[in-house]
C-alpha cells in the first residue's frame, strides 16, 4: 500500500480563520474575473451534464457564439437573464438559489414571537 501525507502550513490560519482567506480572496477578484469563472464553470457543468453548446443554443434562444464566448472566458459582460437561460437550458435552473439563498429569520423577530406567545 502507498500512503500520501499532506502536509499543511498551519502559519496561514494563525491570523486569519478558512472562511477569511476565502471571503477576502473572493472580494481581490474583480467582477470580470468572477464572470469569468462562471463561464468556466458553466461549461464544466454544461459538459457534464451531456449537451452541446447548439443544443443549449436551441433551449435557450442564444447564440452558439455567446455561449462559447462565455464560456471560454472571453465575454464578461453576459446578463443575468442570459444566464439564467444558460441554466434552464441545462436543467439546472434551481442552482441560481446559491446566489442568494433564504435568509435566516433574524434574532430580533424570533425574540418578538416568544413575547408574544
């Protein structure tokens, strides 16, 4: 049997916690790299999923060459309501719930409801 180690610089973490290093390197990206990205990931998606760029051209009504540019990260200006169509195309409309997701009711208005009861 072969076993990997992995090792760990723990010196990163000793000022800032996971979750700050992600929140803060996520903020150093620009709008026109996180689109970028997106596109990456889009295609991953897409790829996995089983169809073609002009099969999702066909569903959602855009043309094969937005969704190449998007895709192979040379467009950064595609609208949410192109994406949104990009993700009906490929059956995963429900992921544009990660986007922003239900908040929590708030401490305050759960306080108020135990008083009134």
């Amino acid at each position: 049997m072969v076993y990997f180690a992995i090792i760990i610089d723990l010196s990163i973490f000793a000022k800032k916690s996971i979750f700050e290093i992600m929140y803060s390197e996520l903020y150093e990206k620009s709008g026109s790299d996180i689109i970028r990205e997106l596109g990456k990931k889009y295609s991953d998606y897409r790829k996995r999923m089983g169809y073609t760029q002009k099969e999702v051209s066909e569903k959602s009504g855009l043309s094969v060459f937005t969704i190449s540019s998007f895709e192979n990260e040379s467009s950064t200006g595609i609208t949410l309501a192109s994406f949104i169509k990009l993700l009906r195309a490929i059956d995963n409309l429900e992921e544009i719930e990660k986007l922003l997701p239900e908040l929590p009711e708030s401490p305050r208005a759960l306080f108020k409801k135990q008083i009134k009861k």
